[in-house]
C-alpha cells in the first residue's frame, strides 16, 4: 500500500515563505512524474507545479517565479518552496505521485493559509 505523507503547511503573513514536503512510504513502481496541486476555498484542484522523470519542470503562471519544485526520485520526496506568498496562495495543498504504469497517488492535504 502507498501512502504520501505531506509536512510543512501552516500559517504565514503575505510575503513569507514556506517550504512543503512529501515522501512517499510502500512500495510504488516507477515514478513518472511528482506533483503539488491545491484546492483553494470554493475551487476546483489546480496544478501548481511538476516535475518529470527527466527532471523538466513546469509551474502554473500564477506561481511560476515565486515556487520551487524539488524532486529525489531515488528517496521518493518531492518538496515545495513557497516564497513572496500571496492571500491568493491560501488553499489545501497535495502532493501527487505518478507511476510509468499510469496509477497516480495522492497526498491527505496540507492546508496553507497566507494572511494580509
């Protein structure tokens, strides 16, 4: 049984940064790609940030310059440097792991709250 276990979620002022983490625990195939996505109040989950196999990143427009992705395929981690963070940034926060097989896992959420 696979389970992704996030960290580092909480509450910061606009401006600040926080950093998430995701492992993954059990045993998993091979990893195709690693993913953060986020739920934000009265929304539908949205893609924040990918990173493939290849190591090729892509990031929403609303993130890209202020979000990092970081991947270690081989520990199975993936993380998410959240700086100059907005009230607009305020959502529930996932981790997301794809395999080669196409079977896809999914963190319980993280919720990340930024305050003006």
């Amino acid at each position: 049984q696979v389970r992704l276990v996030e960290y580092g979620g909480g509450l910061v002022q606009a401006g600040g940064s926080l950093r998430l983490s995701c492992a993954a625990a059990g045993s998993i195939e091979t990893i195709s790609t690693m993913a953060w996505f986020r739920r934000p109040p009265g929304n539908a989950r949205e893609l924040v940030a990918r990173v493939n196999w290849s190591g090729s990143e892509s990031y929403a427009s609303a993130v890209r310059g202020r979000f990092t992705i970081f991947a270690d395929n081989a520990k199975r981690t993936v993380a998410l440097q959240m700086n100059s963070l907005k009230p607009e940034d305020t959502a529930i926060y996932y981790c997301q792991v794809e395999t080669a097989a196409r079977s896809a896992y999914w963190g319980q959420g993280t919720q990340v709250i930024v305050s003006s």
